[in-house]
C-alpha cells in the first residue's frame, strides 16, 4: 500500500511541474484572458476565457494557441489562425499575410 501512495505522489508531482513549465514555457497564453476592445469604428469587444472559450460580440467560439505565436479562433462562422501579440493593455491579432486587428484592454472596474 505504501508503494501505491509513493507512485501516486510522484504522478502528482510529475503533473505538477509539467504543468509549471507549461506556464514558463508559454504553452497557453492567460495574459490575453479578459475582455478587448476592437479598435475602429464598430468596436466590437472580444472577450477571451480562461477555459478557452472566446465571445467576439455576441457570438461564441473557442479559442486554443499553437506555436511561433499562434492562436485559432473557431466560430460557428469560421476559424482563423492570427499570429498573436499582447504587450500589457494592447493585443494585435494578424492574419498571416493579411489583415491586422488591434485591441486595447477593457479594465473592469467593478469588483
């Protein structure tokens, strides 16, 4: 029975650090979760959830990051891959070759 305690503790430890380097290594992005201001004339806002699910206006999508700065946002609509760049309260999303989206970050202010 002791063997079994160790073996689980050690998974749960090996969960745990890969789960950390995950984070360090930048396997998902939690900075861009929140909601974002599109930035123009129609301004839509974009809100990204930590569970991975994306609401851009009022419809809902799914969102997950790839590598070399990727994200794909899927919508009952369509998918699109945009390369990704979050610097504090500014996030530009661009389609590879295509057209940029830039959004400022909405500060909730109720807590």
């Amino acid at each position: 029975m002791r063997i079994r305690f160790n073996q689980s503790k050690e998974n749960l430890q090996a969960i745990i650090l890969a789960a950390l380097l995950c984070m360090v290594a930048g396997c998902g992005n939690s900075s861009i979760v929140g909601k974002w201001r599109m930035s123009g004339s129609d301004a839509t806002v974009w809100e990204f959830k930590s569970n991975g699910a994306v609401l851009v206006g009022d419809i809902s999508g799914r969102y997950k990051f790839g590598d070399q700065d990727r994200i794909k946002i899927e919508t009952p609509f369509a998918t699109t891959v945009y390369l990704v760049k979050i610097s504090a309260d500014h996030l530009v999303l661009q389609e590879p070759g295509g057209s940029k989206l830039e959004f400022t970050r909405i500060i909730d202010t109720q807590h």
